[in-house]
C-alpha cells in the first residue's frame, strides 16, 4: 500500500498505473487523489471523448469493465472513474469471500472472476479509479488479495483526534500560512477529525488573507462561529486554575447550546486533558521538548500541563476519571431518572473543582 503522498507525487511526475483502488474510512485522500487524476491526467480537449465519471450505484462491474477496456480517442490515456463504489453489489457480495472457501461456496462469480482477471492484465491505456469510500474491503478476499498484488491499492484511516492539531498546522503550513497552536487546538476541537470539513473551513479562512499570514484564534472564533470564551479550550483552561466563576459561566453556556457542545464530546476532550495531566506526572524528563514528545502535544502546551498537574494530584486525578466514567454512563442513561445533560455537567464540573 502507498501512502496518499506518493500516489500524488507519482501521479505529478506522470508515473501513472492502471488501476487504483482507494478506500477507507477518511474520505479527505481518496478525494484528494481521485480529483487530482479527474482533474489533470487529459486536458480539457481530450477529457470530452476519454474521461468517464460513474457511480456505484448506477452501474455493474461489466459496465465498469467494458468502459475499462475500450481504447483511447487521440489521446495516450482514457480515465475511468467509479465514484462510491462502495455501492457496486457485485463487489461488496464478493469482498467477503475467502480464497479458502469451500468448493460448494465459491468465492467469485463471472463477472467478478473477469475483473479479477482484468485488474491481472489490464488495459494499459486505460487509468481506473475506483473510489471505495467509509469502510475497507476485506483483505482476505479474492478481489482484494487481486487488487493489493497488481493495483494501486490504497486504505485512508481516520485520524486519532489528538493528532489533529499537528496535521491543521502541517496543511497551513503547506499553504504557506502560518496558525499559533492554539488557534489550531481550537479548530480541531470544534471539527473534530473530519478532514475534509477541516480543509474547508481553512480554505475559507485564507480567502481574504495574505499568503505568510497568521490563521489566529481571532480569526476562527469569527469566521467558524466558535465563542471566544465559550469553548473547551477556556473550560480547560479554567479547570486547570480552579477558576471556579469561569468554569461555571462556561458550563452553563454549553448546557444552554447543548447542540453545538454535545455532552458526549465535553466528557471526550476532558477525559483526554486529564489523561495528559496524569501522564505528566510521570514523565521522568519534564524539560519542555521532551515533555512536549512524550505527551503528543506542541511544546506549547506543556508549561499548561505542568501548571494543571500542581493543581491535581494523582489521586485526584483518580477520582477525576471516575466522576468521567460515571457522568457518561448516566449521560447514556445508565442509573439517571431524568437528570437533563446541562445537569450531568454542572454536577462533574463540582466534583472535579472540589
């Protein structure tokens, strides 16, 4: 398997393969790849007669194969495009047949058998691009075993939430903008690990900003529609000074727009900021840099860790997890006889600042 990175950069030099096959749960580069070839492999003369663009749900594979098969009009290359193939019943009816199945369950049909026998000895001339998106195709099928041996075959993950941040920063910074670590904290609290919806929203923030600019927290908080001092980034923040006038302002803004400050994700972000603070207290080297390495953070963070872990003790922090523990259960309505979620969390925010 190739990662996205080397598929584009192949794909830039003209290096280009018969089939690829993307998939996976993030959708953000198998888009990225599959436009790129859409969008640049023929010029718009040659896009009219050779370039074909079809969905999963609208075709078979023998469709898929008879596109696949024709040869270029003028052109050096024809591109095929199945867009959701997710949707391709043929291909999901078959993508959990085992090689090992027994003779009275065959693993493959005809029409799957011809296109494992093409994805073999394909069309040289021909780029085929399957896009298989939000789930993975079983590898131990006879398609897939096919698809890993002769195709590009590619499986996009999401992302772990905390690893969001640092890929906000590394994409600004390829869009030659610069964004503080906060504000890029901010952002992916507020998003999530939806990549796609990340790059749009940063693609509208640099609409009107000169490139080598700074994406600030100003910035997002006007333009995203996060609150300036509403958001899970002040709550922590004002947990980890025992503020309790803030912590409690903040709190009953979320229980009043409980919408957009869900409790499930409130109870997820701090569960992580408290497991960062107990892992700081066992960090043998708590110089910044290594700190900063052992916690998954930017070293901007850590002089905030260190401060949080003076104001909670380990067995505090103990306790922390269990109140965490016990608010999500009673949030899923295990033991809670009508207790309102705004409720849940005044009553975890106490418990956590007394």
């Amino acid at each position: 398997m190739k990662a996205a990175e080397q598929i584009l950069l192949d794909l830039k030099r003209r290096i280009y393969k018969p089939v690829y096959f993307l998939s996976g749960e993030e959708a953000y580069y198998i888009d990225l790849i599959s436009d790129y070839i859409e969008n640049n492999v023929l010029n718009e003369t040659d896009k009219e007669f050779n370039q074909n663009v079809v969905y999963g749900k609208d075709v078979d594979l023998a469709g898929i194969l008879g596109l696949a098969k024709q040869f270029p009009m003028m052109s050096d290359y024809q591109v095929v495009i199945v867009k959701e193939a997710q949707n391709l019943k043929e291909l999901n009816k078959s993508a959990g047949a085992d090689d090992d199945a027994p003779a009275s369950k065959p693993a493959t049909n005809g029409a799957v058998q011809q296109f494992i026998n093409y994805i073999t000895h394909p069309q040289p001339t021909t780029i085929l691009v399957f896009c298989y998106k939000y789930k993975t195709i079983d590898k131990r099928s006879a398609i897939a075993k096919s698809l890993q041996k002769n195709a590009v075959f590619f499986e996009s993950s999401k992302i772990y939430d905390n690893q969001v941040p640092e890929w906000i920063s590394n994409y600004v910074k390829e869009l030659n903008y610069s964004i503080s670590p906060k504000a890029s904290f901010l952002m992916g609290e507020f998003l999530g690990n939806d990549l796609s919806k990340i790059t749009n929203e940063i693609q509208k923030l640099i609409i009107n900003l000169k490139q080598g600019n700074e994406i600030t927290t100003d910035l997002i908080q006007n333009n995203i529609g996060i609150s300036k001092e509403y958001n899970v980034f002040e709550l922590q923040d004002a947990l980890a000074k025992k503020d309790i006038l803030k912590a409690n302002r903040i709190i009953l803004y979320f229980a009043a727009n409980e919408k957009e400050h869900p409790l499930v994700m409130t109870i997820s972000s701090l569960y992580g900021y408290f497991s960062k603070i107990l892992k700081y207290h066992f960090i043998p080297d708590k110089s910044k840099f290594a700190a900063a390495a052992a916690l998954g953070v930017n070293p901007y963070f850590v002089d905030g860790y260190a401060k949080a872990a003076l104001m909670y003790s380990t067995p505090k922090l103990k306790n922390i997890f269990s109140y965490l523990k016990e608010c999500d259960l009673k949030s899923k309505g295990v033991d809670n006889v009508g207790i309102t979620h705004g409720e849940l969390l005044k009553e975890l925010i106490f418990k956590i600042l007394h």
